[in-house]
C-alpha cells in the first residue's frame, strides 16, 4: 500500500489481516474512532520537580489542566496509569531536565510496569556544557494486562540536584491503547 511505500509502521485496516507483520504493526477494525478514544491520555506537570542526582526519582505527572484523560485511567495522585484491559498500549514520555555538563554524565527515562523496568532510554554527554536542559524522550509499545501499571521514573548524573521543566510543551507523559488482546 501506499502508506507502506511512505514509511508507515502502524496500519489500520478493516481487513483480516492482524499482528505484527515485518515490522509493520496491522491492527483490524470496524470503527477506527472508538478504537482510538477509549483509552488515551497526555499529563503534564503543575510544577517544577527537583530530582536529585543518582537517585532514581518517579516522574510527577499530576495535571490534565491542557491535556485530557479520555477513560479516567491516569491516578494524578500516584502518577501512574492504570490498564483497564488486556492490550497492546503505546506510550511516549518526554522531560526537560539538565542532566550533564561534563563528560560521561548522563540521564535516563524509565517505564516501570507494576514497579519494574520494562524499557529505559539515556543520553550520555560526550563532551562540551549542555547548559540549557535537554530533552530525555521515550517511546514504548507494551503489552499489558488488565490493572497493570506504567510511570516514568527519571535519573540523572549531573553533580547535584536538578529541577524538571513543567512546560507542557517539553515535559510530558501521553499514551493510548493501540488494541484489545482477548
């Protein structure tokens, strides 16, 4: 298809043909709207956070003020999103943080599932002052059951501790359910 030849990972279709076929996600559908809107959400933060230095820190994401929670499964008291039912569910966090000014110092985003790492991402300074934050970005597809748990959890290395940028434009938890595993 078309959408193929354009670099498409993700294809919705009312076809037969479901899964993971190479590399190309296909997920079958009759009515592709309420796929999408049934579970979705993007938080933000209402403040700054200070995160202190190799400490392994929960990413406090307590606001829907400019974002939505569409199925009401995002806890803005614990920071955690709650899988209403067993599915494949996409996530992406991004936090703006200074993370390292020297060599070798580094920061990491984790998605913890029912507290454990399930994926991680870091950026390593090689050399030079980072000394505007920077972004620390993650993407994840996840197959949870129903009332498992997803947060993000931070680290960095910089010296001391450093503050998260609350811009809602840069700091950011969102996900959706990409389909129902029966």
């Amino acid at each position: 298809s078309q959408a193929i030849k354009n670099g498409s990972k993700i294809i919705i279709t009312e076809h037969e043909n479901e899964g993971l076929k190479n590399d190309i996600l296909y997920i079958k559908t009759k009515n592709i709207r309420k796929l999408l809107s049934e579970v979705s959400f993007k938080i933000t933060q209402n403040s700054n956070q200070n995160v202190s230095t190799a400490t392994t820190t929960v990413v406090v994401f307590d606001s829907t003020t400019n974002g939505f929670d569409q199925g009401s499964n995002f806890n803005t008291s614990n920071y955690k999103f709650t899988a209403p039912s067993a599915g494949r569910y996409f996530f992406h966090s991004s936090v703006l943080i200074e993370y390292g000014n020297a060599a070798g110092e580094y920061g990491n985003l984790t998605f913890k599932v029912n507290g454990s790492d399930r994926q991680a991402a870091m950026r390593q300074v090689v050399d030079g002052d980072p000394t505007l934050g920077s972004n620390l970005q993650l993407s994840s597809i996840l197959n949870l059951s129903a009332n498992d748990t997803v947060e993000v959890n931070i680290y960095h290395t910089q010296g001391g501790t450093q503050a998260i940028d609350s811009n809602e434009d840069f700091t950011y938890f969102m996900g959706f359910k990409l389909w129902q595993v029966n």
